[in-house]
DNA sequence: AATGAATGAGTCTTCATTCAT
DNA sequence: GATGAATGAAGACTCATTCAT
C-alpha cells in the first residue's frame, strides 16, 4: 500500500495548500483560520496537523514553492537572441503561473511588507529565482550596450519586477479590466523598454 | 484628569494614530494588538476607546489620511511648463510625505489586496487624489503629442504609481540602500518616460 | 449660599437616583451602566461619585426607599373598622406609588432572587415596614375570627403580598392591559379574601 | 478527544446547561460569567463554545425547556373530574420540576422584567404550555359555573399562577422555611379557592 | 490517517472608578 | 461641585493546537 498511500499523501498535501493560499491570500496570516482552511479543503478541523505541524509551517510551504517553476519554464522555451523577446516571455510564463496560482501570488504581494524578518526572508527566497534570472539577463544586455548605464542591472530589475507586480495588483484591485492578463506582458515590457514618451 | 485643551486632545489623537499607523503596518489589520497600540502611545490600554470607538473605525482613521497633502504640496510649488519636472514634483512630495508618515504609507502598501471590500474601498479612496492628478496630467500631455498614444492615460499613470510603489518597497526591504530616498523621484521618472533602453 | 446649596445637593441627589433606578430595573444591577446613570439623569459621567461612593451604595439608596411612604399614607387615611377596606387602601396607597416610582417598584421585584446576601437583605428591609404592617393587619382579624385559622398570619399575607407583586408583573409584562391599575386592588383584596369559587 | 458519542454529547450539554442555569439564577444575565460556566460544569472556560454559540444561545436553550414537562405530567395523571384536585395536581407536578430544576425555574422568575424584548418573549414562551392548561381548565369550570364569573379565566389564572411563583420566591428567600415544598401546593389552591376568610 | 472535542492563551471591548482641571 | 480624560480589571469570544478515538 505504500506506493498509493505516499502519492495520496500528496495529493491531500495539495489540496490543503491551496486551500491555505486562498486564505492567506484574502486574510493575511493572522486573519487566516487554520480550521476552516482544513474544512475548506474538504477535511475534518484537525487535518491540517497531519501534513504541517504549524500555522507558520504551512504558511512557510506556499511562499517556497516560489518563482522556480516560472523560470523553469522561461528556460523550456526557445527564443531568438533578443532581450525584448526574453522578457516579455519571462512575464508570459509568470502571468500564466499567476493564473494558476491566483491565491499563491497574492499571498507573496500581501506579505511583502511583513515585519516577521522570517516571513520577509520567506518572501525574498521565493522570488529569488526571477530576481538573479532578470538580474543576469540586464546585465548581459547592459555588457552589450543594449541598455543604459546609469542604474545598475540590480536596480532595473527592481523597476521591471515592480511593473510587473503593480500590474498584477492593478487587475486583481480592478476585477481584471485593464491590463487584461494577455496583453499585459506586451504592455509592462514597452512600458520598461521604452517608457511612457512618444 | 479632565478637562484637557481642544489642542491637548489633538495631540493625543494624532499620537494613537501614529502608533496604530505603525502596529497596523507591522502587523497588518488582524495581527495589529489595540491595547499594544495604546501603551505604544503611551497610554494605558483602554485608551483608544475614548478616541476612536473601535478597531475598524481606528483603521479607518488612518487610511482617511491619504494622499491629499501631497495633491496640495505639488500645486503650491511653482513649476515650469514641463511634464517631466512635474512629475518629479509629485514624486519628491510624496516621497517627502512617506517619510514624515512612513508607518501610514506602509499600511496603504499593505492593504492593498485585502479582501475585505471596505477596507479596499478606503485604500482606493484615500489614494485617489493623487490618481486624479496624474491622470490629468498624463491626459494633457498626450494631447499635446508628447506621450505615447496607444495606451490609455489612465493605464499609462498605473504603470507610474505602480514604479513608485515599488520603489517604496523595494527601499523598505532593502533597508533603504537602493534606491535611496533622494534619488528616487528621478529613477522613476526617468524609468517611466524614457525606458530602459540605452 | 449654604441653604440653596443644601436644598440644591438633595435635589441632584434624587435625579440621579431616578434615573438610578429606571437603569437597574431595565438592565438589572451588572446591567447597569453608572456612567450613562449619570449622563440621564442630565450630569456629566462623574458627577454619581460626588454623591455616591460606589455602584452598590447608589444601588442601596434607591433600595432603602422602601415602602415607608405607602404605610404613611396608609396611616393617614380615615378608614372604616373593616379588613377588606384597610386591605384595599393599602393596596391603592401601594399602586400610587408605585406609579409615581416605577422603576423603583421593579428594582425590587427584580432583585428578589438576587443571590448576593447584601442585596437580598436590602430588599427584605425595605419591603420589611409593609410586611409588618399586613401581618399586624391579619392578626387581628384572626384574633377576631374573621380569618381562617390554619395558616399562620405571615403565611397569609405571602400570599396577599405575592399577588400584588405578581399583579404588578402582570401589568408591566402585558403593557398595563389588565388588570389595569385602577381595578387593581379590588381584584387583588378580592381574590385574596374570597377566593375564586363562585 | 474526538469522536464521542452522541450520548456522551448530550450529556456535556446538559451539565453545560445545568451550570448555566445555575449561574444565570444567581446573577441574572448580565451577572453571569461564562468562562465560570464552563468551569464549574468540569470543562475549560472556552468549551462552552463547542454547545452553544453565544451567551444569548445558551440563555434562551434553558429557557426553551420550559414547562412542558409539567403539563406531560400533569397529563399522564389520573384524576378524579375535580376542579380542586387538578389544580392541586399541577402544583405538584410544577413543584416536583421545580425542585428537579431549581436553578432553571429561578431564571425564569429572574427574567420576567428583563427590558430586552427578546428575554421577555422567551420568558412568555417557556411558560405558555402552562398558561394554556390552566386558563382552559379554569374556561371549563366557569362554564360549569364553579367559578366566579366577574373576572376572565385569564385574569384568574395570573392570580393563581402568582401566587404560586410567589410562594416559590418566598420559599427560596426564608431558605425553605414557610410553606415548605410539601404543604405548598394545598395551601395555594386552598388561598385561591377559598380566598383567606374564614 | 482522519476526526473533532477539549483546551487555554490571547484579544477586543466595556465600564466602574479615579482625579486633574 | 462638576467635568470628562485616563485607567485597568474583567469578561465574551476566537482559534491554534493537542490528542483520544
């Protein structure tokens, strides 16, 4: 029975993390309800201790499943050698995660401000694989000339990441009207790229 | 104890806020302690209560505060006729304000995906001033040909709040290193309207 | 000033307990909220403790009225040498007063059950001049032959007493429909003396 | 400590409500403390809140008891077709509930003023059944002509029903002195019957 | 492994009381 | 003497956590 047991673990291991994302995402960490997020996964009050021996140990498991997946599937694509290209497949492949993850995503925007220096550290391990790819990908471009010098790489992926999570904020605050989700790569791409003059 | 000066009532008020301002932003709504925000004010716990009746209404006080001092900083300055030093113009003044009131700002960063629709409903109305303002702004420059026209003003000024909301975090988490508060009105701006792109 | 400020103190004194007792009859004595006490009876929230130490002296004071007034008026009647008549004016004098002190007259019967020995005391020394006088009243007429002789005067007027009481209740809990105050008495003597049989 | 059984269930109710009823009796609803409640029935201060879901929740289940179990009694009796010896007959059932139930028949005397509409109603519901019975007992005995017929069975059965609960009120105030639970029920309905003339 | 009853620390809120003005 | 700001004990209620079944 091992085998079914262990891939059922998972599954339930699963269901609970999303469960808990959703709350998270709406309540924040003190507001969530550690039973009624294990009601809402479809399980009995007490469930939740089976997989995560704590509030802050099930909260600690969304924030890692991170930003690894977006880079992994940045990397799966093949792309002609042009940063524009790049980055605008970087923010498709986040936004479709996003869409997947809805509750996850919110709950790494709404914590980002948290005074907990484990949370904050959570937060920052999270999304540290799209940091360093975003990172590595403006310095090449600025070693090429393509982009200016006069900010470091460090500080432009800031303002790119920043766009990226406003944007998301935007449409999550505006019930998905403008940007909608598929232009929005497009959009905070020219708007980095080529800012706001004509 | 009674009997205290209209002005002496004031001051006490404006000390509870600020301490709220700073638990609400720490701790977000649920996880802000209101006996802790009254002895952090110097008082003894129930004292909140004779100012403000409840958690909810406290919260509300903060958020009320807004962005409207910084609306009127902007207009009282004299600028000349130029889209990119006005902006700048706002930017310092809201920067300016972060500072005096750092803890209020982080809570208008924090609540920003919060699910209650009140609480949205304040966040939305106690930035609106400054919203209003930039899409003016951005609407009378595109009608003069200087910005581009593909996207809406309205889009264009979310993609500018939006780079300055980050910046506010990204120097919040970073400790204030980059980018630090002085440069930071012209990295946005400069970010916003000309780009990335050397 | 010191005769207007005499008189001025005992009339303070008897607003406040007014208003005392409309709070402890409507909410009981944990009910009672001492500031609002204060407030209604046209003071600000304070002014009680210039003229009552504590929430159970104020309670006391209202309880210690008692039902020396309704014997007084009792005794100042003229009445024929006939038990239903004497029984019947002190059921008038009763019902005179408590309409000029309702709230006072239900403080009473509320706290009949209390379960602090203070409290009880209270109420059975201020009802105490009334008991005394009906048991008197029954005694002679037992004396004399009128009355039934296997219940012992005080037994009978519990039972006088209690359907006062409950005719009281009666009337309040039903908003004065019946009896009504005016028929009251006559019911009252008449029940008890006669009976219900035909 | 999951999965009881149902029984088991029922039975922490009612030991929950048995401690409630006894905390209410003594201090009236306001008075009463829950967390003690739960303490005194041998739970921890918050298991109250596993039964019942607020304070008010658990006031009004006692009240919902009610007197139905003494009409059921009353009814299961047989009796000879006697005016007299029905009512002496309730009074007995009532008395037996009574003693069986101390602490919940306080709280209903206790309430019968409360000023909240709510605790008023419950009060008047909880004691219908046996307002019911007896107004129609008393219908069927004046249209018998047993029965005085200058007042209503209604106004009738107020006084009888007064002079029971007064008889109860003076019993738990002399500590059971006079008349003592056994001689009660006679002496009632002989004072109401017969009235106190000789 | 899942359940859900029990626990008790912790929090918002009320309010009797004090006392400076 | 009146006021009402400040106090802090107390209490209703929540909920993370434990653990017997």
């Amino acid at each position: 029975m091992a085998r079914i047991s262990k891939e059922a673990r998972v599954q339930v291991r699963l269901r609970l993390l999303a469960s808990a994302a959703q709350h998270f995402a709406e309540h924040g960490f003190k507001g969530a309800n550690i039973n009624q997020i294990s009601v809402d996964a479809g399980f009995a009050k007490g469930t939740v201790y089976n997989y995560f021996s704590s509030k802050e140990e099930l909260f600690s498991a969304i924030l890692a499943v991170g930003t690894e997946e977006t880079v992994r599937r940045y990397r799966a694509r093949d792309l002609p050698d042009n940063l524009r290209d790049h980055l605008q497949a970087i923010v498709e492949e986040d936004v479709a995660l996003v869409l997947e993850q809805e509750a996850m995503a919110k709950v790494f925007v709404r914590e980002l401000l948290s005074s907990s220096p484990t949370t904050r550290e959570l937060v920052h391990a999270g999304i540290a694989p799209l940091v360093v790819l975003v990172v590595e990908l403006l310095e090449g471009s600025q070693s090429r000339g393509e982009l200016r010098q006069d900010r470091s790489a460090t500080e432009l992926s800031t303002a790119f990441l920043g766009m990226i999570t406003m944007a998301y904020v935007q449409n999550w605050s505006s019930d998905g009207r403008r940007p909608t989700w598929e232009e929005l790569p497009a959009f905070v791409v020219s708007m980095f790229l080529d800012g706001a003059l004509a």
